[in-house]
C-alpha cells in the first residue's frame, strides 16, 4: 500500500497534495450534508480530518464506518476553513477494511478513566492519552541509546535468566521445567539437579553483576532491558516487570557516577521536551500534572547533593509529619524522599552515602567504615528513579561484605574472581525505565506507562 502516515502529511502539508492515507475512525460527525472524519494513524498525536460531501463516490460508504473502524480513503490535502487545523483531506475514494459495532465497541466515548481503560489493554493504545504516553517511551528508548552511544558506551545484552539469586534487589521469580505436581526429590527436598539447567534458576533482579565483568574489559558499557521483581508491593510505582538501564563505567568513582547520572536525565528531559511537544502538550492540557516548560527547565538545573547522613538531620526537624520513623540506620522512605524533593529542595536530589547496613554489598565500603559509596536519584511524585553506587573493588573488604551478608562466594565465584584479576574502581547505576517514562508523562500509575503491566494477581494480556 502506497500509504502516507499522518505525521508525514501533517509535517509538510500543501494545497492539493494528492494523499492515500490509511488509519481508525476516531470520531464522525455530520454538518449541512458533509461528513467529517476525524482519523488517527497512530504516528502521531494529530487526527486528519477527512470531508466527505454526500454527492461523492465515497459517501456512501460511511454506513459501515463507524468510530473505531479501519479505514483507507484517497484525495486531496486542502487549507481547512474550519477551526482547529490548518488542513484537512477532501476524500475522492474510500475503502473501509473492518468496521466497530458502535453498540460494543468500548471507546464510544471520551473520558473514560485510566482504571476502566486498563481493563481494556488491547484497545487503550488507540485513544489519546496512551498514544502519546507510547510514543513518549519510544522516544526516551531512543535517546538512551543516542546519550550512550554519543558517549562511546557499549551496549550489552545481559542473561535474563540467571542462576544468582543473592543481588539482594528483591524477591525472585523462579525459573523452573520441574512437573509441579510431581517433582524429583531428594532426601526430601525438590531435586533441581534434575531441572532443565541441573540447578536452580530465576529471571534476573538486575543486569549489573554480568555489566560488571563486561565493563571489566570493553571500558564503558550499558544494558537496556527487562528485570523481573517479585516483591509484593502493590504501589503505583512498582511493576514484577519492568525495564531497567545500567551503565556500569571502568576507572569511575561515586563523583563520576553522579555527573553521568545529572548529564544522562538532563538529557532526556531535553529531548523529550522538544521531540515529544505535541504529546507533552497533550498531557500537560489533559492532566496538568506535569508542564513542558517544567521538563525543559530540569535539562539545564543542577540536582542537590546531599549525604544521607545530612538528609536524615534535614528530616529529623520535621519529624512529626511522618508515619514512619526518622533515625540515622534506617531505610528512608518514600514519604522521606518525597519530602526532600517536593518540600526542602523543590526537585531532584542526589542522597549519597548510606550506611552499610541498609545497602548492597557490593557497594564500595568508605573510609568510616560505617557507610558506603552508594548514591539514590530521587526525584519529586516518584521518589528514587535511580540507584546506584561505586562498587568495591578491593578483594578482602568485598569477601568480609559477603560474609557478613552471608553469601557463599559458591555462584558468585566469578564475581570475585573480578577483584582477582584486574579490578579496577568501576562504578555505575540503574535507572527504571517505567519510573523515567512515569515521571516525564505524569501518569499517576506505573501500570499505565508499559503495554502490559505484571503486577500481583494480575497477568491479563
Ligand atoms: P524501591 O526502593 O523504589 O523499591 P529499589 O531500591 O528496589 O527501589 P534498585 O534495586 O536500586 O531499586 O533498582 C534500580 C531502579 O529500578 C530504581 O531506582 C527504580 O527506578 C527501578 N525499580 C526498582 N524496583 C522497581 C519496580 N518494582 N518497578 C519499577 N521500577 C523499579
Ligand atoms: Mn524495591
């Protein structure tokens, strides 16, 4: 089909271009024996208007044309008398490949909540909000590679099943071939010897201990891809599955690792702000939970440092306001990293150095020895966006980090092996895809960010 896509007919319109263009009936009205059609191709934000005066050949085919149908139609691009574009198509011909039952199709109507359009997954892509919030993801995919690329950074492709089941990033999927109802035993227990890898296996939490022996030996590398987390938090801002980013950077410190964590959403907010506009501005107008203009200003401003240590004095003075305590040791919560970001600092803060204790422990452990080289992005509606860390890379410190997180060096020999051969200070984060698309979109749910959420209890699609 010799079609053109709206996005490319609405970027460079003229008077009597000849236009085939193909696309679903979002709505159809009549006026004065003219019918209007406005008609979406999913290329952008923008419908096309086609006229269908009732004297033409293709007039009478608007019976079975209803909103939602699928349709072709042929003519000619002409200046719009009306209000709201500045071109329209006078259709010659038109071709309708399947038409929606105005009596069930469910997108009849405008307004429908975003509860009552997850339930219709397959079909919410076509309406405006999650044409926009679709194509606003792809164009974030895009720029990470672009900011990576740009920047010598390799993309690698990191296992998503994997055996390692101490990353300590959460609770884990199980990979398994094994009959449920009848598994092998041994001595009482499941015998995974006999499973499909002769050992237990998971979908992976996190990409960063294999983007670590990489970044080990090709310098500076990234991975861009789906992690599995199967922690039961039902919150509008965790997913079971969802995509992560991870630059891990050879001969880096924590101070580099923030750089490239302020340079890389810079970047993206830059980006967005001037690639996605028609969509921006579509959600800024439908849900003004967000602004371009306020997009475009996070690209040039500087994020707040601040240590953990600090921040949890910070809080402390306002200790009142909290449900959960304040106290140097423990975990901050997202109502503490809320606060930080929407109250004390009114945008994104870096929280660096967090005590031993509450963190990984592949972090690299300071000179105090009560704190490690870790460091939380947190940005305002969302809290934490990205964590990440300068990994430690001194073999006796990272054996007594595992010993006292009781991990047998067993499966992550070769982890280790890295600070037998080689190491290096490396340092690197991982940025939630999902969190990133939240944020810039305004979505006030994670599940309306990705095609299809997994969530607890919920796997429809
Ligand atoms: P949180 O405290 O919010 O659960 P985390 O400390 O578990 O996050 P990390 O293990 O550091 O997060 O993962 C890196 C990034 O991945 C986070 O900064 C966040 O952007 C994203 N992330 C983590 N868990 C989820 C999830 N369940 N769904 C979506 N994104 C997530
Ligand atoms: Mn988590």
């Amino acid at each position: 089909m010799n079609r053109l896509k709206i996005r490319e007919i609405l970027s460079r319109p003229s008077q009597g271009m000849p236009v085939d263009v193909c696309g679903w009936v979002r709505s159809r009205r009549e006026s004065k024996g003219i019918a209007f059609i406005a008609l979406s191709d999913g290329s952008c934000q923008d419908t096309l208007q086609l006229v269908i005066p009732e004297g033409s050949a293709a007039f009478p085919r608007l019976r079975g044309c209803n909103t939602g149908a699928a349709v072709r139609a042929s003519g000619y691009l002409r200046e719009s008398p009306g209000k709201g574009q500045s071109f329209e198509m006078e259709v010659s011909a038109m071709e309708v490949f399947g038409d929606a039952d105005p009596v069930t199709y469910p997108l009849q109507k405008k307004g429908h909540t975003l509860e009552f359009l997850r339930e219709i997954g397959h079909l919410r892509p076509r309406t405006n909000t999650y044409g926009a919030v679709f194509r606003i993801r792809n164009l974030l995919a895009r720029a990470v590679h672009e900011f990576f690329q740009g920047r010598g950074f390799v993309w690698v492709h990191t296992p998503i099943i994997t055996a390692s089941d101490c990353e300590g990033a959460g609770d884990l999927f199980s990979v398994t071939t094994l009959d449920h109802e009848n598994p092998p035993r041994h001595e009482g227990r499941i015998d995974f010897s006999k499973d499909f890898f002769g050992a237990r296996s998971y979908l992976t939490v996190s990409g960063q201990l294999e983007a670590e022996f990489l970044s080990m030996a090709l310098g500076d590398v990234y991975t861009f891809g789906p992690t599995f987390r199967a922690e039961n938090s039902n919150t509008s801002r965790h997913l079971a599955e969802f995509w992560m980013i991870e630059p891990e950077m050879a001969f880096a410190d924590l101070q580099d690792d923030m750089a490239l964590a302020e340079d890389f959403f810079r970047f993206l907010c830059r980006t967005v702000a001037e690639q996605g506009e028609h969509e921006l501005a579509f959600l800024e107008k439908q849900y003004k939970t967000i602004s371009i203009a306020g997009i475009r200003g996070l690209g040039d401003k500087p994020f707040v440092r601040i240590t953990y240590t600090d921040a949890v004095r910070e809080l402390g003075k306002a200790a009142g306001k909290f449900e959960f305590p304040v106290e140097w040791g423990l975990d901050l919560q997202s109502e503490h990293e809320r606060y930080l970001t929407d109250t004390v600092f009114c945008g994104p803060v870096i929280v660096t150095d967090y005590p031993r204790d509450i963190k990984a422990f592949y972090m690299r452990l300071n000179e105090d020895g009560r704190t490690v080289a870790a460091m939380d992005v947190l940005v305002p509606r969302i809290g934490e966006i990205m964590g990440g860390s300068q990994r430690e890379e001194r073999l006796e410190v990272l054996e007594s980090r595992m010993r006292a997180a009781a991990i047998s060096g067993g499966s992550l020999e070769w982890y280790v092996d890295l600070r037998r051969f080689g190491s290096a200070p490396h340092a690197g984060f991982g940025l939630g895809f999902e969190r990133l698309v939240q944020y810039i979109t305004g979505m006030p749910n994670i599940r309306d960010v990705i095609p299809c959420p997994r969530a607890p209890l919920s796997i429809r699609f």
